[in-house]
C-alpha cells in the first residue's frame, strides 16, 4: 500500500476518534468526567500510551534496519559488478560480449529501478534481468582458457556472478515483505484510543483543537516515514542508485 495513503488513513482514523471523544464528552453526565473519573482514565491509557510507544519504536527500528540493509545491498551490488568486470577485463578481449552484456544489465536496472516489480519484467527484444546474468555467466562458461592464470581468472568470474545472481534473487524473494500489517493494524488501534480519550477530555476550545490536530498529524506522519522506509527502493525516502551510476561509468573500461 501507497506509503502516502497510509499516513492519510492513520490521520483520518486518529482525528476521527478525537471528534468522538469531544462528541460523547457532550452527551455524559458531568459526574462521569470529575476528578477522580479522568484520574482512572488517564491511568488506564497511560498503559495503552507505553504499549503504543513500544510497539511503534519496534516498528520505525525494523524499518530502519530494512533501510539500512537495502543500502548495504546497493553498494555490495555495485562494488561486486565493478569487481566481475575488472576480472573480465583481465582474462582478455575474449570477454568483451560478457563485459557489454554486464553494461546493458546495469543500464536496464537503473532505467526500470531497483524493485522486484520491474527486474524481471520483459520489454520488447529486452530480456528480464535474471536472463541477463544468466547469458553472462552462459559466455564465461563458454570461454576457453589457455593456461592456469586464465582459468584462475575465470573461475573467479564466475564464483562474482553467481554472487551477483544471488542478489538478485534475494531482492525477490524480500522485496515485499514491508510492514507487519497485523503488528500496524494493532498500533492504530490502540493510537485511535489514545486519541479518543483526548477528545474525551478536553474542553472544546480552538487552542486543545489545533493541538490535538497537530498531534494527529505528527503521528501520521510518522507511520508514514515508517512505512516509506520499508520499502527501501521506492517512495520518498528512498535508497541512493549513486553507487550504481558511479559504477557503469568505470564499467568496459580497458
């Protein structure tokens, strides 16, 4: 789900049970909101308020580490296709097919982006990406190496693009799992709570309203950033390409 639409829902249902608060205080008897009534209130939600505060620090620590995992993966990728061709480059012109091959590669995943949508999509003559590594790998195995310092050279080459393929694969088998949506589900629930007893409360006034507007909106911003950052290759936050146009512009080089 659109990392924008769940902030916006989080809003709605937060400011939604705000208004139902300030619309049941308006309806109760006085005696149900004296002293020692909003005493046991804020005691019972002080609960629910630690409960959501773990629960959301749990969630924004889980999809920092999906963050920072993806950009560890960028540079791992861009560093070990760097690696693949210099190792080609050494073995000979014999490799100048695969050298091209892990160009375009490189190029077709900087034009469709970084996402388990679209590395494996077909467009036209253009192959998925997962056939791409596999053609480079088909011609380093074709190859025929004339003494030891070239069959060094390409087993090398292709123990590096398995390790390519390999990241490839483990981007599909990750790239949607996002948020836990049930431990989501719970949050808002009990922030919805939170919210309720606010409104239940406080006095109707501008000054508690826009407070409480603001506060509503603080939090869905929040959920927001957190479920943009686990989803580490799109959204507004996302992982750099930088290391990756760093590295086509030192790929094919002699």
């Amino acid at each position: 789900m659109d990392s924008l639409l769940v902030g916006g829902l989080v809003f709605v249902f937060l400011s939604t049970a705000t208004s139902t608060g300030l619309i049941v205080r308006a309806r109760l008897p006085n005696h149900h909101l004296n002293a020692e009534s909003k005493d046991v209130i804020r005691l019972a939600t002080a609960v629910v308020g630690t409960l959501s505060a773990l629960a959301l620090g749990l969630l924004i620590a889980s999809a920092k580490s999906s963050y920072d995992n993806a950009e560890v993966e960028m540079r791992t990728a861009a560093a070990r296709i760097l690696l693949l061709d210099r190792v080609m480059a050494q073995y000979g012109p014999e490799t100048d097919n695969a050298r091209q091959l892990l160009r375009e590669l490189i190029e077709k995943r900087l034009s469709r982006g970084w996402t388990a949508e679209t590395t494996d999509e077909t467009s036209g003559k253009a192959l998925g990406e997962y056939q791409d590594i596999e053609t480079v790998q088909s011609d380093l195995r074709s190859l025929a190496p004339k003494g030891a310092a070239q069959r060094a050279l390409q087993a090398r080459a292709l123990e590096v693009s398995g390790m390519v393929a390999e990241t490839h694969w483990l981007l599909i088998e990750s790239g949607k799992e996002g948020l836990p949506w049930a431990f989501l589900t719970v949050l808002v629930c009990w922030l919805s709570l939170l919210f309720a007893t606010f409104g239940l409360q406080a006095p109707a006034n501008p000054t508690v309203l826009l407070i409480l507007f603001v506060c509503a909106l603080s939090v869905a911003g929040a959920i927001f950033l957190v479920s943009d950052m686990a989803n580490p290759y799109v959204g507004l936050v996302h992982v750099s390409d930088a290391p990756l146009r760093s590295a086509i512009e030192r790929l094919g080089k002699p």
